[in-house]
C-alpha cells in the first residue's frame, strides 16, 4: 500500500463513524441539489404566469407553490446544516483517532528500533518527522474531511442535471477530462515539491538542534559566522522548495476558475437555445445553472483539497519512512532463571558498514562476578565491544555465549533484564527524581529507592534539595552536578539488581572529589556482579580481576595489571601517561 492509504486504513476499526459520515455527507449533497430544485419552482410556478391562465386566479396557485419554496428552502437549510455538522463531527473523530494512533505507533515503534538506525539519522530530523511532519498530517486530515461531502454533492448534482436535459449535461464530460489532467498534473508537482520540502525543514531543525547543544563548541572556534553561512544556505534552499510549492499551488485555482468560466458560457449559451425552441422551461434552465454554478464550488473544494493533500504527503511518505524500519527481533526462548554464568567470546568480528571492522577475532572468558576492565587507545572498539553484549548492535562474525548458549538464542527483551549500565553522559529525564530512579523497577517502594540511593551515596544531597525526592529536575538533569546525576544513575542501577553491570568511563568527567564519591558508590554497586569497566585512570583498573587492552579492535594483551606492565608495551605506556584511553 502507498503510504496514503496506509494512513487512511488506520480508520478502519472506526467504520461506524465513517458509515455515519458517509450518509451525513449524502444529505449535504441531495440539500445542495434540492436548492436547485427550489429556484426552478420559484421560477416556474411562482414567477411565471403561464400564457392564457387568469392571473387573479391563478395568484392562490402562486401563493402556495411560494409557501412551499419557503418551507423547503427553511428545510434545506437546516437538513444541509445538520449534515455539515454530523460529517464533521464523525469524520473529525476518526481523524484524530488516525492520527493518536499514529503518534503511539511511531513511538512504540522508534522504542524498538536498533541503535543502528538513530547513528543513521540525525535527531533534529527524527523530532522533525515525528513532531512538524505530524502537524502537516493533521492538516492533510482536517482538509479531508472538509472536502469529504463534495464527491457526494457533485454525483447527486450531475445526476441531477442529466435528469433536466442529458443533452446539456454532456458538456461537463467535454472539460471536466481537460480540468482533471491539469490537476493531474499539479498534483505530480506539489507531491515533489511537498517531500523536498519536508526534507528540507527536517534538515533546518536538525542545525537547530545540533547548533543549541554544540553552542559551547561554536563559541569556543569562533565558528558563529561560519555556522551562520551554513543556516543562511539551507534556508536559501528551504525558501526555493517553498516557492516552487506555492507556484503550482498558486496555479492551481486559476486553472479551476478559468475551467468553471469556459463550462458557464458553454451552458448559458446552449442552455438558452433550448429554451427559445421550447425544449426546457425557463425554470428547468435556472434549475440546471443553479445545479451547474453550485457544482463548481465543490469541484474547486476538491481541486484545492487534493492540491493539499498532495502537497502533504511528503510528510506523510517521512513518518511511514520510519515506520518501514526494520525493527529489533524479540524471536528467540524465554531466559530461564539460572541461564548461566561464564560470558565467552568467540571469534567475534563486527562492522558498523560491512566494510571496515571495528572489532577483530575477539575471544574472550569471564567468569561470573569478575571485574573486567577494558583499556586502551580512543577508537580501539571498548564501548563498540560492551554495546555488543546488550546487544544493542548486531554482529555477522562469531558469537557470544552466556553459559553454554548463544545470547542471540534467547528473547531479546529478556535478555536485556540481565543488565544494568552506568554511562559517562548520564541520562536523565524531565520529572522527579523518584521517577528517575524508579526507571529501573517501575513497581519500587520508595523505601527500596531510598535504600538505592543510600548506597550511591546520593540521599543525602537528594534530601537537602526542595521537595527531597519529589524534586523536579529538567532535561538532561540540568542544575545537578556532574557527580550528583552519577550518583542518580548508579542508584538506579543499583535499585534494578543487575547480575551484569557495563560502567562505561562513569567517572572520567568528574572532579577528584565527586570522583571519590561516586567511585565508592560504584564500588558497592559491583559487588557480586559480574562487571564491564571501560577504564580512563589507572585508579578504576588496578583492582580488576582481568585487564584486556584493545588496540584497533583486536585483544593485545589480557592479564592483571602488574603482570600486564611487564608483558603489555602498549599497557605500561598508557599507564605512564596516566590516560587510559578514550572511548570508541
């Protein structure tokens, strides 16, 4: 299905409400005929006197065929206005049915993509998609129902006309076919035209966004005019899309109009023929102009509408892009509660591209509740190996064992419960600290997360803070030190009780005091577990029960780290630098 449709086949399960609109807008359409219907009555039998009839008789016949055009036009009215009310009330409904659902899908539906896919696009497009490319979705529904009665009224009106007098009405059949090609052919336009412009707009808020987070980088190159230029340019190409947007669209309702002029002319002019040889009445031909100028309205409604709707659907082709995107299989057995111990490695190799490897023959034990740590050169494959282990990227080469079965045997979603992770950028999210750490174990007690917190050694300044545990943080846990929100993100891995633990360099941007603290919280926190350190101090190292230096994705060394300054070169000269490494 294109994805149109797919859009509009979410309102399915509402065919109720679509059958209800259906009739609703079938009674707009046989109200906007009968207005047809009253003038030529109110021409014929009010306004005109047949020849030869006595007048003063005749007037009562007028004055009651009057009552009856009033009553009916009162009639018309109202049923024409409670039409217009039900169709929009209905339609409106499974249109914000469509798109609730929409949003839930794309969320629930981003939530279980790969990392592979968020390396892939850039977040100021992602939040463009799924944010701007919604707003113009709505719209694009909102013009829908607009437009929904006007097939209705132009069948009802045709056929309508073809029962005054077939003859005439076979005019429409002459330009309705050359209207409908050169809306084809707006429509082909504004599609492209509508889609390179949504990408643009996407491309616009990603600079937004990348330029607000890196604003400290900018300044500190000087590279605001530069930034500047590069904004100047994608606006430029932002400002040609939308013109050539609006050109077709601007072409659009002249062509209708000039189409409704040609089609006039043509009826008045044969119209009136008919009637000089007595082939229609002059109110079968008000009836007949009545029907065609009330015809036009909706044609251009609907030519307008899908001039829209065209244009629009660039956005909707954006969020069913993301929608195409393969998701994370969850296929696999249940875990079972004692699926092992031992983590083994074996002739692992992976690639972000197919083409250059990351990491290389990677073999590998650890034994339940060793601490692993993993040094060496920025870029060797540290944080590409430990993100292999949840696997939150997938690998073709080799495999990963717990116990004496592949990780990829079992369900993804499940396999996850094994894990917890202390990052080095703590991610925290607007709303209380509570809710934060209770990320980890939605059913928590507040006493378990106090306990949490005790042993990150964080409850004493979350205490202090206004509202304790209820106190609000915003996004990204701005107005928290660097050490506090570390100590939030280990209370919450401590609250979820992982039995693998991954620090990914959870101190490296900390002072020596916060480091102090938070190395003493993290220290607790391994305990019994089995964990993976990404190392940046020889401090976090020395006590580990196994040191493996990676060096451009391949295992150099393995060993303690006394034996490892007498056997590992490349081991004693990062030692001597007092650095690590960076991550990769």
């Amino acid at each position: 299905m294109s994805p149109l449709r797919q859009l509009l086949s979410l309102g399915k399960k509402y065919w109720l409400y679509l059958l209800l609109s259906f009739f609703a807008s079938a009674l707009i359409g046989y109200c906007t005929m009968y207005n047809a219907k009253i003038l030529a009555m109110l021409t014929d039998d009010v306004l005109v006197v047949p020849e030869g009839a006595n007048q003063a008789e005749y007037l009562k016949t007028q004055m009651k065929s009057l009552y009856i055009v009033i009553f009916a036009a009162i009639a018309v009215t109202f049923g024409k206005g409670l039409g217009t009310f039900l169709q929009t009330y209905f339609m409106s409904f499974v249109s914000q049915k469509i798109i609730i659902q929409l949003k839930i899908r794309c969320f629930r539906h981003l939530q279980d993509l790969p990392l592979s896919f968020f390396a892939r696009y850039r977040t100021g497009d992602l939040v463009s998609r799924l944010n701007g490319d919604m707003v113009i979705i709505e719209q694009m529904l909102q013009t829908l129902t607009r437009i929904m009665p006007d097939p209705f009224v132009i069948l009802i009106l045709v056929t309508h006309m073809f029962s005054i007098d077939w003859q005439l009405s076979l005019f429409i059949f002459v330009f309705v076919p050359v209207l409908g090609g050169l809306v084809r052919w707006l429509s082909a336009r504004l599609r492209r035209a509508g889609k390179l412009l949504q990408d643009k707009v996407g491309d616009i808020s990603a600079l937004i966004q990348e330029s607000v987070i890196g604003i400290k980088i900018i300044k500190a190159f000087r590279m605001e005019e530069a930034r500047l230029d590069f904004f100047e340019r994608e606006c430029e190409e932002n400002f040609r899309f939308s013109m050539k947007s609006v050109k077709y669209n601007a072409l659009n309702s002249p062509v209708v109009e000039l189409a409704d002029a040609a089609g006039v002319a043509l009826m008045i002019y044969f119209g009136s023929l008919a009637v000089i040889e007595n082939r229609l009445s002059p109110g079968d031909l008000i009836g007949f102009l009545t029907a065609l100028g009330l015809l036009f309205h909706p044609l251009k409604k609907l030519t307008n509408g899908n001039a829209f709707i065209q244009q629009s659907q660039g956005a909707v082709v954006r969020v069913f892009e993301i929608l195409q995107e393969e998701i994370e299989s969850n296929e696999g057995d249940s875990l079972p509660d004692s699926p092992g111990n031992k983590i083994r490695f074996e002739n692992l190799s992976f690639s972000f591209d197919d083409k250059k490897k990351v990491l290389k023959d990677i073999n590998l034990e650890v034994e339940e509740g060793e601490v692993v740590a993993l040094v060496g050169p920025s870029g060797g494959g540290k944080t590409t190996l430990v993100s292999l282990l949840p696997r939150f990227n997938e690998w073709k080469e080799g495999k990963i064992f717990l116990g004496d079965r592949e990780i990829r045997d079992y369900k993804l979603k499940d396999f996850r419960k094994l894990f917890g992770m202390v990052p080095q950028e703590t991610i925290l999210f607007k709303g209380s600290i509570e809710d934060n750490i209770r990320f980890a174990k939605p059913e928590a007690t507040i006493e378990e997360i106090m306990e949490a917190c005790k042993a990150a050694n964080a409850h004493n300044f979350i205490e202090s803070m206004e509202g304790g545990y209820k106190a609000q943080i915003s996004e990204m846990g701005v107005g928290l030190s660097g050490g506090q929100r570390q100590r939030i993100a280990i209370a919450r891995a401590i609250l979820k009780d992982p039995k693998i633990l991954i620090l990914d360099e959870a101190t490296s941007a900390l002072d020596n005091e916060s480091e102090k603290i938070v190395q003493d919280a993290l220290d607790k926190l391994m305990v019994n577990r089995t964990t993976f350190v990404i190392a940046h101090r020889i401090s976090t190292v020395v006590n580990a029960d196994k040191i493996v230096v990676l060096n451009q994705g391949k295992i150099e060394a393995v060993g303690k780290h006394q034996d490892l300054l007498v056997s590992c070169e490349l081991y004693a000269k990062l030692c001597q630098g007092k650095d690590l490494g960076g991550s990769q």
